[in-house]
C-alpha cells in the first residue's frame, strides 16, 4: 500500500542572530524591564514587555530579521499580499518563570526569537491541533515513534534561533529550572488583506 500524509502543520527554524547581536538586545531589554512593570498575560513569575517592541528604533535590526523570515514563509506557503507585523514584545523568564498553554488570536504566523537560553530554561512545547485525535490511544510497540504520530513537540531554547508557526497552534513554555533568566521576544504577523 502507498501511504499518504496529510494535514501537516508547518513550523520554520532557523538560526539568524550572533552572540553580540543578543548581547546588545539583551542589555536593551534588561534596561527596559527595569523602567517598566510590564504587562501580565500567560506569563508567570515572569516579565511581559508593553507589546509595541517593534516600534521602537533600537529592534529594527531584529524587525527586519522577522520580515526575512516571513517573506521566505510567503513565499514557501503560497501567501499573497504581504506580511504585516501586528505586535511584538520582550519576555524574560527568571528561574521557575513560565508561560501557560495559549495561541495568538487575529494573527496569522507568531513566533519567538531567542536572545538568552541556558540550559534547562524551558522547552517551548506545541501540541498536536488535531484534538480528535486524543479520541483514540492505541498500544504501540516499543521503539521511537515517528514524527507523525507525536501529539507534542518540544523545542529547546538556542540563543539566536527564531521559531514561527501558525497562530491557531496551541503552545507553551515549560518553567525556566536554570539559575539564570531567559529572554526572548514574541510576535505576531497579520496579511494584509485579511485583518488590516
């Protein structure tokens, strides 16, 4: 028999920033986060930036990297019109810090970049969209299972990675179990056209 996948859900990664890119976010970030309270959302114990990050002139340089990465999506997903950065902020995640499951409504693509992650600082975790598919829990035989039998993915944080992925995916962030803060930076990318 020929076997057939479908419904496969799309998530980029790639590695774009150097050690002294985030060293220069980081330090912007920090500063920041110490002049602001912040805002609380799904995160917990953990800082949350006002999210108009991308207005500001000192993050054009990670702005242009986002638009990179959603023109090659545009273009790999056969999306018209062009893309248009809706919101994006700052997280830092001290230790036991955490983010709980959520997804980005009115948004098409989302994504984190990765400014600084240490080891054990929490994988992000996306489950499976397909919610009939917990309706059924066969017995599998020992062994590693196949990418598409998985209901869970997790990523670990690498400084200078950047992960995107559709809105609608269910995701979060396991507690931060290092001793030093992460931060990244989280964003959402409309169509223009479609919600402005």
């Amino acid at each position: 028999m020929n076997r057939e996948l479908y419904f496969a859900t799309p998530v980029y990664v790639k590695d774009v920033g150097t050690p002294e890119f985030n060293n220069q976010l980081e330090q912007n970030i920090v500063n920041w986060s110490k002049k602001d309270k912040g805002e609380v959302k799904t995160n917990m114990n953990g800082w949350h930036s006002t999210t108009d990050m991308h207005t500001k002139p000192e993050y054009k340089m990670l702005v242009d990297l986002l638009y990179e990465a959603q023109a090659f999506i545009y273009k790999d997903e056969l999306l018209d019109n062009e893309p248009y950065l809706g919101n994006m902020w700052a997280n830092i995640n001290p230790p036991g810090g955490y983010n709980r499951p959520h997804t980005h409504p009115n948004s098409l693509w989302s994504g984190v970049y990765y400014i600084k992650a240490p080891i054990n600082s929490g994988h992000l975790k996306i489950e499976d969209p397909k919610p009939c598919s917990l309706i059924s829990r066969p017995r599998r035989k020992q062994g590693e299972l196949p990418m598409h039998l998985w209901n869970e993915v997790h990523f670990q944080p690498v400084a200078g990675r950047l992960i995107m992925f559709p809105s609608w995916l269910n995701h979060c962030v396991d507690p931060n179990q290092s001793n030093d803060i992460r931060i990244s930076v989280s964003f959402n990318f409309l169509q223009r056209g479609m919600f402005v």
